[in-house]
C-alpha cells in the first residue's frame, strides 16, 4: 500500500489489470498536504464526508457465479487520507475473480481495506444489481445559478469575484457549470455544487463567475470542495455554511464531498448526469 505523494500513485500511468482480491492496490494520500495550503486551522472548520458511489462492483459466489452490485462508501472527513481514485478502481477490480460466501462477506473486507487505507471509519452500503436502487433525484428548494444571462471571460481560480450583498438570507443555491480538471492527468472532472447558507446574501453573479473559474483548475474533488468552502468563508463570512458537489462518474465511480459547519448529514440525491 502506497503512501502520501500523488506521482507514486497509479494515477495517469499504464497498469497491469488484476482481478484477484488485493488491498495493497489502494493509494492513500494523505489530506494534509492541500489543508496546509488552504492555511486550515488543525481543529477543521466543518464536518461532512466524501460519498463514493461505485457501479462496477462484481465478485464471484463459492460455486464460480458472477455478483454484481453499486456500493456506496461513506469516507469520513477528519479520517487523514483520501484514496486516489484510479487505485480504488483498480483495487475494486481485483474482487472481480475472487470468490466469496457473502455479500456481507463482501462488505466486511471492503469496510476493512477502506478503513485500513484512509484512517477512518468507512461505512459500506451495497445493492444487489435486481434490488430497487436509488432513484434520480433533483435538488429541491433551491436557486439555479446558471439562469443568469452573463458575459464570462475568466476561466482561471479568482476569489476577486465574491461579495456580499447588504440583506440577511438563508438559502441554497447550485451550478451544474462546475468543472476542474485532474491534479494529475489534467482530464476534466464535471460536477454539480450546492452552496446551503445563513448570513449576508452571496451577490449571485460573482458567485457564478467564481464557480466558473475553477473551469481551468487542477486539484481533486474533495480538495476543490474545501477549497470552495474555505473561500466562501473567509471572503462572505457566512454564519452557517455547506458545500457539497456531485461529480459526474469517471471509471465506474463518482466522488460527492460535503463540508459543513451546520448540518451533521446532508441529504444527497443522486442527479442526473449520475
């Protein structure tokens, strides 16, 4: 098992495809080394989780028959690493030729591994592929940024475009137009966030603008999230604040960090393009 700089990671390099049970394929990276760029304070200014949803998860019975199923994990946000995401595939791969008794046998070696890897305790839900999964569902309550009909030319992180307005509110508002790119590989990463808060309202065009910037930026899912929420913080002073982004799915899986110095759990419903 790998650990800590992002260029020993199996991350944009060609790899050999084992389909034989191996948790030593998991790269961890450790949180700290973007926390520490983001000047965050030791005791974290929020709580929340990275939700991964996997929907290549297949694995063999004892008599040879093909499992497949969508795992969820729930990776929790003081744990101090976050697995890179090309090895989580790869690792999930390995079940694909592995024989087990179990889905809960299943479940109790990815809780292991997972745990093991990030630090944390990692909670694992799983469907059978058959069973009723979760529906498609929209973010309700909530203001859509991208009506607004404005000129953009800065494609480039710039917090420049935050401000508050002089009115108390509590809202939620989202963008579908969140894009960054792979810290790594520099393949765009496409996303929805959701921005829930209390305090002076944020001016909606800058925020947009803002949230548009990351169009050209290169760093993680979970590390764009606290970016984002730092930002936000520090330049509107919110009394209350959440963010959280539903990426779209790349290999198989889909990454869904949520901070928040308010809400314990967030709902989070799976959308469209998921």
């Amino acid at each position: 098992m790998g650990q800590g700089h992002v260029e020993l990671s199996p991350l944009g390099k060609n790899v050999v495809y084992c389909s034989q049970y191996n948790p030593g394929l998991l790269f961890p990276i450790a949180r700290k080394l973007k926390r520490d760029e983001l000047a965050m304070p030791e005791l974290l200014p929020f709580r929340g989780a990275d939700i991964w949803t996997a929907y290549e998860l297949s694995w063999l019975n004892l008599k040879g028959k093909p499992m497949v199923a969508v795992g969820e994990f729930e990776f929790p946000v003081d744990s101090p690493n976050i697995i890179e995401s090309k090895s989580f595939k790869l690792y999930l791969n390995s079940f694909n030729g592995s024989r087990f008794a179990s889905q809960t046998e299943v479940i109790e070696y990815l809780t292991r591994d997972l745990s093991a890897a990030s630090g944390g305790k990692v909670k694992v839900k799983m469907k059978l592929v058959g069973e009723p999964q979760a529906l498609v569902g929209e973010i309700e309550d909530a203001f859509c940024l991208d009506h607004q009909d404005i000129e953009i030319h800065d494609y480039q992180l710039n917090t420049d475009y935050l401000s508050t307005l002089d009115k108390e509110v509590e809202q939620t508002v989202y963008s579908n137009l969140l894009k960054s790119n792979c810290l790594v590989t520099g393949q765009p990463d496409w996303g929805t966030v959701v921005i829930s808060y209390r305090g002076k309202q944020i001016e909606p065009t800058g925020l947009l603008r803002y949230i548009v910037s990351y169009r050209e930026h290169m760093e993680f899912h979970e590390q764009c999230v606290e970016r984002i929420f730092m930002d936000l913080q520090r330049h509107c002073q919110p009394e209350a604040l959440t963010v959280y982004a539903r990426y779209v799915r790349r290999g198989g899986l889909d990454i869904n960090p949520y901070r928040s110095n308010f809400q314990p759990h967030v709902k989070m419903p799976r959308l469209v393009r998921q």
